[in-house]
C-alpha cells in the first residue's frame, strides 16, 4: 500500500452557500495500481486530487503515504511532493523561460542532484515519450501533447510512488489525447509506475484497472 | 547553496537578458543609480572640501606657534634658545621667527584691513609656494598682497600700496600716530584660504621693523612638524621644556573644531542622502511585488514540485540583489562622473567667505566607497526582504486552480 486516504471531508464555505465537496472519500492506492476517477464538473475529483497530493488540506480524515501520517502543512511535506508524488495538471505550467530538458530537470535539482546527471536522465525520459527531437524547445515552441508529454516527463523523473494527472487530456483533441493517454498506459505496463487519473473522458477511465466515480462526496468502485 | 538556486543563478548570469532583466527593472535601476549617484557625489565633494581645507589650514599656518607669554616681542636671545630645544625633536622640521602685526593697507580712498607678516630669510620663505603671480622673493620696498585684498582695492601688479600701521599704544589727546609708507607690490599671495587671501600682506623684515619701529625681536616662532597630525602632542612636551615666558599653541587648538564640524556636516549630509536610496528601495519593494504576480505560476509550479519556500525566496533575492548590486556600482561610477563635473565646471564657485575656500574639489576615497556601497546595498536587500512575504502567504492551490 504506497497511499491511503481515510473518510476525507472537505467543505468550502462562500459567503451565501456551505458546499460540501467530499463527504467520506477513501481510496487505495497500491503499487503498479492505475486508477482512474471520474465524475460530474464540480463534483470534487480535482479537490480529492489536491488533498492526496499534499497541495491542500482535508477539513478531517486521515492521509497515509508509504504507512506513514502526512499532512500538506507539514515540514516533510514539500520533501514527499518533490520524492515520492508526481504531478500532471490540465494546463501544463511548465516554466516559459526553461527549454523542455530544463523543466524536467527541475524536481531532481530540489532533489539535490547534480544538473549533468539530471540532464542525462531527462533526456532518457524524454526520448521514452517521443521527445528526442524537442529536448532544447521552449514550451511555446511545442504543441499541446507535446507540453503535456514534458510535463510527464517532469512528473516521472524523480521516479515518484505515484503520479496523479488532473485532467492531463482534457485540452487536447482526440489524437494527442490519444497519444498521452497511451504513454500513461505503457509507463504503468512497462515501468509499474502507479497513476491516479482524473479525466471526464469515461471510454479511457475504463481501461484503467480500477475505476472510481466520485458521486455525492463519495468515491465509488465502478470497475476493478 | 541548493543546486536549484545555483541553476537559476547560472542562467541569470549566463543569459542575463532572457533571465535576469524585465522591464519592471527599468525604474527600480534608475532610481538606484540616480539616487548612489547624487549620495556619492555628495560625500565625495564634501570629502574635498574638507581635505582641501584641512591642507589649507595645515599649509597655511604654523603646526605649533610659539610667543611671548607677557605679549611682548621674543628677543633674539630667546630665540636662539627656543632654537636649541627644538633642534632636540627630529620631529620638527623648521623653526622659523615671524613678525606680523595688524595694520591697514591705503589705495587712494580704499582701505582695509590687513595682515603683515615678515620673514628674515626671504630667499626661500614659507608662503612661497602660494604666489601666483610676480615674484617670490621681494626686495626693499616691495610688497606681496593677498589675491582678495587686491581684488578690493582694484590694484594689479606694478601698482603703489600705502600700508599704515596705526601706534595704538601711543596715543594722545592729537589722535593715533601712525607710521606709514609705499610699496610697490611685486607678488600675489592665493592660497585658496579665503581669510589669508583676503588679509595677507608680506614685506622684507628690514621694512617691517621701520613701519613698526621694532629695530629687534619677534613676534611669534613658528614650528613646522614632519607630522602635523602628532601636534597637539608634542605640544606639550614642548610647552614644558619652554617653561611659564612662553605660550605655545598647536595648529588644531582653533581649527579641530572647525575640522570637526565639517566632518560632521559631511556625515550629515551622507544620512540625508541615503533617504534618497530608500527611496529608491521603494522602487525595489515594488518591482519585486510585480515579479512575484507575474510568476506566481512558476513559483506555484516549483513549490508543487517541491522547491522549499527558502529556496524561492533566495532565487528571488538573487535576481532582483544581483541587479541592485549592478544599479549600485553604476551609481557609484555616476557619482564619480557627477563629482568631476561640478570640479571642472566653471558656473558655481564657493563663496570664500562662507566656505573658508573658494575652489570646490572632489575626493574619492576607498573607505568611503565601501561605506556608500555598504548602506546602498543594505537599504536595498531589506527592501527585497519586504515583499518575500507575498510569497509565503500565496495559496498554491490558488494558483493552480485559476490558471486561464
Ligand atoms: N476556494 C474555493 N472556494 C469555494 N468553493 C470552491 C473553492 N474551490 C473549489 N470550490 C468548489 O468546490 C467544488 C469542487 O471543485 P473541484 O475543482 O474539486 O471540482 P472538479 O470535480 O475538479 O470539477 P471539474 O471537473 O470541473 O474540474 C466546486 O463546486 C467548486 O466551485
Ligand atoms: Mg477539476
């Protein structure tokens, strides 16, 4: 078991409503498990995604990574983002001013390695998605699959527990999402990398191996 | 230092017009150039005048004076014996006897007051080296006078003067008998010592003692030191040996206060200055509040994939230090440039009488160029500090969430 979320409830408070967006959500996560949840706009997937990944704090329930009690305030907090969690949003936030190589890089520099060792690494990972021909491209110079595969890139090369990706197809059309909706598969083949995926797209939720639907604050097994 | 920030570092050093410069800099390095410019300027011209005047005070008047401690002339005997204590200090370099005495210098209806001064060796007197126009050494019957002292009376060289010493110990019920005579002035004394300048008057010791009818004697034994800074010192080791006939008096007695008093305006005005650069650091605070809205998203970015919140901040003191600390050098070269062009510029002159000299000059020294890069550079960074907090307080969430 590499992740364990226990019985989260999260409730945002505007001036004239209380929403309660999760309720009792819990989730397993074990090594080499490709996940998906999916779920109405609004529903709560990209909170349940954000407590998970230590960006943000349930209002109670209980997080566990590799057995051990964490909490997004916590001191080793950013430390377990950078080593163990990767991440992949729907808008890619790569750096503009950093060339493809340079944003892969970036997680294994707070790691505290050495730039050459990285830029080796990154290269590898990156000719692993395709990119051998973009490795010096700024993000404007790439196409949306293409930015979306360097943020994948930057995800993986810390070799983390998990990667969650938020929606990481949900601005591309068909073919490209196509495209990183196969590499998330074969990494989870080939490497038993792990992956939560949240994505409105129920036709590629469901060749994940477990898939949830997040309904009424509660994660709910669909498949798996 | 994390090798994050020696990677940021690198390539705002390596490619410092995609990485390290944005336009928001623009201002902020304006304003710390223009404001290290003008405290630079500042302390460096006050710098000038205060060494100019301490070399004025220094060159133009004895290190230690000594006379009578009755008021009246110092013999020949007692010079001589003055002479033989004082060839016991290697520390002195001269000891040389001067007449002076107050007396009014006459050109047709002018007259003003001045000051005599005679020397028996004329040959190679003390003041030589502050003629600027005629002759050094003069002969019977003529007169060097003060550049300003000319000046009010309207005379050049060549020209007659009537000096005219007044008996005041002599008078009587018909008026003030005085002694007077014509010289002709041979020489123009300019020392940039304003009061000298506008008083000075030099004749031989043979015409002085007529004019004063003092056939012998001196009025006061000037010492010149090696060292003048160790003065007051030997001062009175020397006052000892002299003993209660003798007052002798070092050269700061009357002018380390005046010294003193510069300096301090000189501090003065470097405090006042610095308010600039604080101004300045305004600039500062706000650029780095502009650059932390602006890359909210690449902060956020690097706080998700772990950076800590120290190394965010550093990267960003980096930067934002490394052009300030730019800005401040092309300030201090500003200043430099600034101090030269209003040495060499001829529209603004002191006036002597307010200023004691009347030629503005600039002095840059080492330690006052550390002093002004020191204070610009801390005024800076703790206005880079200021606005750090922005970044502690930005909800990553936030920002991932609202992107587009
Ligand atoms: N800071 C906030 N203040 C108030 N309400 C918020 C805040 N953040 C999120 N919400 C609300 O919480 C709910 C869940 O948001 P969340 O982003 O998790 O939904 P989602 O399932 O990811 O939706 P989508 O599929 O559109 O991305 C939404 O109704 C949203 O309006
Ligand atoms: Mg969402």
């Amino acid at each position: 078991m590499i992740l364990s979320a226990r019985h989260l409830t999260k409730t945002y408070i505007d001036s004239d409503q209380t929403i309660e967006v999760l309720k009792d959500a819990s989730l397993d996560v074990q090594t080499g498990n490709m996940i998906s949840i999916t779920g109405k706009s609004g529903c709560g997937k990209s909170t349940m995604l954000h407590i998970m990944g230590l960006l943000d704090a349930p209002d109670s329930g209980e997080l566990y990574i590799c057995g051990e009690r964490v909490h997004s305030e916590s001191k080793s907090a950013p430390m377990i983002r950078n080593r163990d969690l990767g991440f992949v949003f729907q808008f890619h936030y790569l750096i503009e001013d950093l060339t493809a190589v340079e944003n892969v890089i970036l997680p294994m520099l707070i790691a505290g390695n050495q730039e050459s060792h990285a830029r080796l690494k990154a290269k590898e990972i990156l000719a692993l998605l395709g990119l051998a021909e973009r490795f010096n491209r700024y993000p404007n110079q790439l196409s949306g699959g293409e930015q979306q595969r360097v943020s994948l890139a930057r995800a993986l090369i810390n070799q983390p527990k998990i990667v969650f990706a938020d929606e990481p197809t949900g601005n591309l059309d068909p073919v490209h999402s196509n495209e990183v909706w196969e590499m998330i598969m074969n990494l989870n083949r080939e490497l038993n990398q792990a992956f939560v995926v949240v994505t409105h797209d129920v036709e590629a939720a469901n060749r994940a191996h477990k898939s949830y639907e997040l309904i009424d604050g509660r994660l709910n097994l669909k498949k798996g | 230092m994390e090798r994050l920030e020696r990677f940021f570092l690198k390539r705002y050093i390596e490619a410092p017009k995609r990485n390290l410069f944005r336009f928001s800099f623009v201002f902020m390095v304006l304003g710390i150039m223009l404001s290290v410019g003008i405290l630079s300027a500042g302390l460096h011209l006050f710098q000038g005048y205060e060494s100019t005047l301490r070399k004025l005070l220094l060159d133009s008047f004895s290190h230690i004076g000594i006379s009578s401690a009755y008021g009246e002339m110092i013999s020949e005997a007692q010079y001589e014996e003055i002479i033989s204590y004082t060839d016991a200090f290697p520390e002195i370099e001269s000891t040389i006897p001067m007449l002076g005495f107050p007396l009014m210098a006459q050109k047709n209806d002018k007259i003003r007051a001045a000051s005599l001064k005679a020397y028996p060796d004329m040959a190679d007197p003390p003041f030589a080296k502050y003629i600027s126009l005629g002759k050094k050494n003069i002969s019977e019957g003529e007169v060097i006078v003060g550049h300003y002292l000319m000046q009010e009376l309207n005379l050049a060289i060549g020209d007659t003067l009537n000096l005219n010493y007044p008996r005041l110990d002599q008078i009587t019920p018909l008026g003030i008998p005085s002694t007077r005579s014509d010289f002709r002035i041979a020489g123009v004394y300019r020392s940039g010592y304003y009061e000298n300048d506008r008083s000075m008057v030099v004749v031989t010791m043979a015409n002085a003692r007529e004019l004063m009818m003092q056939p012998d004697g001196y009025s006061k034994i000037e010492l010149q030191l090696e060292d003048p800074g160790r003065a007051a010192q030997l001062n009175h080791r020397i006052s000892a040996i002299l003993g209660p006939d003798f007052i002798s008096i070092p050269w700061n007695y009357h002018a380390e206060s005046l010294l003193r008093l510069v300096a301090m305006e000189k501090w003065l005005i470097f405090i006042v200055f610095s308010f600039l650069v604080l101004i300045a650091g305004i600039n500062v605070i706000s650029t780095v509040s502009t650059i932390i809205i602006d890359q909210k998203a690449e902060i956020a970015v690097l706080k998700t994939l772990g950076a800590s919140r120290r190394t965010i901040h550093r990267m960003l003191v980096y930067r934002v230090g490394m052009v300030g600390v730019l800005s401040v050098f092309a300030g201090q070269v500003l200043g430099a440039l600034l101090s030269w062009f209003v040495e060499h510029q001829s529209f603004y002159r002191l006036k002597g009488d307010v200023y004691f000299i009347d030629t503005l000059g600039a002095k840059i020294t080492l330690p006052n160029l550390a002093i002004i890069f020191a204070v610009a550079t801390a005024l800076i960074f703790i206005c880079i500090m200021i606005p750090l907090r922005q970044i502690d307080r930005m909800q990553i969430i936030e920002v991932i969430r609202n992107k587009h």
